[in-house]
C-alpha cells in the first residue's frame, strides 16, 4: 500500500484547510486508517483515526474542529481542519494499519505534508 499526502499549506489562525491522503495498491488489506502529526522537536502525535465501521477518535487538542472521513474503498482519507490554531503547525501524515495475515497486521506511512499556521 502506497499512501500520498496533500493539502498541507501555510494558513492564519482561525484558517481552514483539508488534508488528503491518497492510498494506491492492496487497498482493501487496510482496515483502519489516521493521521498523525509531528511538530518541531516533538514526538510523533495521533490525531484522528477511523476504523472500517466508520468510529472515530480524536486527540482532545483538536475535537470539534478537525474531522476525519474516508470514502468506501479506503483510496481517500481526508481531514478536515477548523478553526486552525498556532499549535498545529505540523507535518501531517497518514497511516494505514494493512492486514497481511490471520495474524497480524502492519502500519504504511505516507511521507507528510506541512502545515503552517501563523498568527
């Protein structure tokens, strides 16, 4: 599975702007998909996932202002980022948990996108 983020950007507080993550190959092996996000000289953060029923979860940080989506066949994860805070800034990636097996699974990554917010 291949995944290509998009969407990232330079914005003002308060901003919007939509993330999309582009899944290419075995797609329908992912069973679960998420972006994650890592500021400077931060560790790598979760901020949504969604699952194939369709639940989500989010970090406290950015619930009721981010939301994440994806259409039936997993070939598009989107995120749609509200009222953008300083403290978003970030390069955003996304992730597939792929299943290889009755036994186990394993994680894609994309490369990441930026995203700039500035007051």
């Amino acid at each position: 599975v291949r995944l290509v983020e998009s969407g990232g950007g330079s914005v003002q507080t308060a901003e919007s702007l939509r993330l999309s993550c582009a899944a290419s190959g075995s797609i329908f092996q992912i069973n679960a998909m998420g972006w994650y996000r890592q500021a400077p000289g931060k560790q790598r953060e979760l901020v949504a996932t969604i699952a194939s029923d369709g639940t989500t979860d989010y970090t406290d940080s950015v619930k009721g202002r981010f939301t994440i989506s994806r259409d039936n066949a997993w070939s598009t994860l989107l995120l749609q980022m509200n009222s953008l805070k300083t403290e978003d800034t970030a390069v955003y990636y996304c992730k597939a948990k792929v299943v290889v097996s009755i036994e186990g699974s394993i994680e894609e990554w994309g490369q990441g996108t930026l995203v700039t917010v500035s007051s």
